[in-house]
C-alpha cells in the first residue's frame, strides 16, 4: 500500500461495483428512468430527467450505502476478492 499525501491507498478489486456508492445509486436511477414511458428521449430530457430522478433520492439511502461499505469491504476481504 502507499501513502500518497497521508492517505493510505488500499488495493482494489478491478470490477467491484458492490463497493462503489455511485453504482448502486446509478443503478436506481437507471431503473426509475427506465420505468418511464418514452424510453428514447433527446440527450436534454435525458439529463433532465437524470436530475430530477436524483433530486427524489431520499437522504437516507445515502446513509444506508456509506454504513454498509464497512461490512462489504469486511465480507470481500474474507472471500480474498470474490463476488460478495
């Protein structure tokens, strides 16, 4: 592991979705958006529509995802990098 600036670098699976906080709420985005009726929209209402979809997200599945990093990096660790 380095230390880049005082910040420990950990190594990292190369696909691990599961542990990005970002791909779990794309994830839910994606499906809201893919619940709509016009699924082909111009590139504007598709940002749009991105945006409004983020602004529903409530607060607290934030939360939910950070506490859970912890238990997830634990669980990948203890099967040396497999699925989880």
């Amino acid at each position: 592991m380095k230390d880049l600036a005082g910040v420990k670098q950990l190594p990292w699976p190369t696909q691990s979705p599961g542990l990005s906080l970002i791909e779990n709420i794309w994830r839910r985005i994606k499906l809201c958006i893919a619940s709509r009726r016009h699924r082909l929209m111009p590139w504007q209402m598709l940002v749009a529509a991105i945006s409004e979809e983020w602004n529903k997200l409530p607060s607290e599945m934030f939360a939910k995802y950070a506490t859970m990093t912890p238990f997830r990096l634990h669980t990948l660790r203890k099967f040396h990098g497999g699925p989880i």
